[in-house]
C-alpha cells in the first residue's frame, strides 16, 4: 500500500516522522522485542533524529531494543562530514542508549566493495526467519530522483543477488555503498522523507510520470507486502 503525506513544512514532516518511528519500534518491540530500522543519510532525516531524542519522543522507545542500520553510506571514513553515519551520531546516537554491539556501520573508510558485501552478510546473519526484513526503512530523494545510493542509470539498480553493493556514481566521481532494491523492497514499513522546492520536480515524475526507474530509481520502491509512505512537505509536493 502506498500513501502521501502531506505536511505543510520540514518541521511538520519532521514531527510526523518522528511519531511514526516511534509507533513502529513501540510495535515491533512490544511484538518481537526488536526493531529493526535502517537510518536513510543526506540532512532532511537531521531534524527527525533530533526530535527522536527530546521528549515526547524519546522516552516512548526501549532504545535497548534497537538495531541500527544504514540504507547507504558515502566511502569516507566515520568521522568525515559526509559520513551519514557521523550525521546520525551527531544528531541521534550520542543521545540514546543504543548498546553500541546494535549499531550496525557500513565502513565507507575501506575498500567499496569489501564493505558492501561484508554487509550484505551481517544483514543475512541478523535477520533470521521469519523476521527476515527491516521494520522500517528511511529513505531520502534527491533531486534527480534518486535514493539511498541508488543513482540514476548505475549498476546497482539492477541488483537483485546482494543485499548491498558498491555502486559507482559517475556524475559524483565516486563510490558509494547502497542497500539494493530486493532488500528495502522486502521492508515492513518504507518511509520516504521529501522536503523543499527542489524536489518538486522530481517528485511529480516519480509520483506521477511514466515508469522510467532508470532515470527516477526511486521509481523503484514500492514494498512487496509491506507499506510505502511518502511523507512531503507541501514545497516539494506543490507539482503534484
Ligand atoms: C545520501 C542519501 C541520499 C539522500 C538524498 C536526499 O547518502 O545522500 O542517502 O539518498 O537521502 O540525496 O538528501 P537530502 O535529504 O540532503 O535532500
């Protein structure tokens, strides 16, 4: 099931998102005594992850029973600015009591290709059956309508063998590290956080275009039984 949600600024995206997060690990915890969450990178989740961590978020959540994961990762290292693992550090584990041991990092700082399928692995080991899926999973969308690391016309969006690859990114001149589609599509819950003007434009094709994935990867989310929310503000959804 897809839906769209509507909010009138980042804030108001940034609170919805926040309570949902909140009833997903409230849910998951209290039937499994786990949740499973893989953190999206890029700024608009900032604000999310510090609301996360002040009342009356923050005591909601056993943060005992969270494991932590990524949907992509730059290859930098831990500490870099671009590392969406800092971003979440500075901005949402430094301030809960997650056991570091359910923190799980994808290492940007070594070979691309080591760190893809070395996680692919952890994720294959963490996730018995039957809960053999994320509970929620955070997606951004950049503007040319890509998501996690999965970028217009590039390898990756073609990967249905491994649960994450390294993806060379041309027009970034770089190598990133990405869950693949098969692993976010099999999420219970997959939560897209779209904010500002600049995505207005893609938003629209993704939303409404033609099926073109190669051009608007995010074209490719869309959760075998689970549900997909796209939560916008009301400037990136103003072509809708
Ligand atoms: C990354 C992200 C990426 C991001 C989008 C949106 O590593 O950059 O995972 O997919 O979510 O580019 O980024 P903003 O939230 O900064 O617009």
């Amino acid at each position: 099931m897809t839906e769209i949600q509507r909010f009138a600024d980042g804030d108001a995206l940034a609170l919805a998102g926040a309570e949902f997060f909140v009833q997903t690990a409230v849910i998951a915890i209290g039937a499994r005594g786990k949740f499973t969450v893989a953190l999206s990178g890029g700024s608009t989740p900032r604000k999310l992850h510090q609301l996360l961590t002040r009342e009356p978020y923050v005591g909601q959540v056993d943060w005992t029973k969270v494991h932590v994961y990524w949907g992509d990762e730059r290859t930098v290292p831990p500490d870099d600015e671009e590392s969406n693992y800092n971003m979440a550090r500075e901005t949402l584990l430094d301030h809960v009591p997650i056991p570091e041991d359910q923190i799980y990092r994808m290492r940007g700082e070594i070979d691309p290709e080591t760190a893809a399928t070395e996680y692919g692995r952890l994720i294959k080991a963490n996730f018995d059956p039957p809960q053999s899926r994320f509970d929620l999973i955070l997606l951004g969308m950049g503007d040319d309508g890509h998501t996690a690391s999965l970028f217009p016309h590039t390898a990756a969006l073609d990967e249905v063998k491994h649960r994450c690859v390294a993806n060379f990114v041309p027009k970034l001149d770089t190598w990133r590290i990405t869950l693949t589609v098969p692993v976010i599509n099999s999420a219970a819950n997959v939560v897209f956080l779209v904010s500002g003007a600049k995505k207005a434009e893609s938003l629209k094709a993704v939303i409404e275009g033609d099926y073109q994935p190669q051009i608007y990867p995010s074209q490719l989310i869309n959760p075998e039984d689970g549900q997909l929310i796209w939560m916008v503000d009301e400037d990136a959804a103003a072509l809708l």
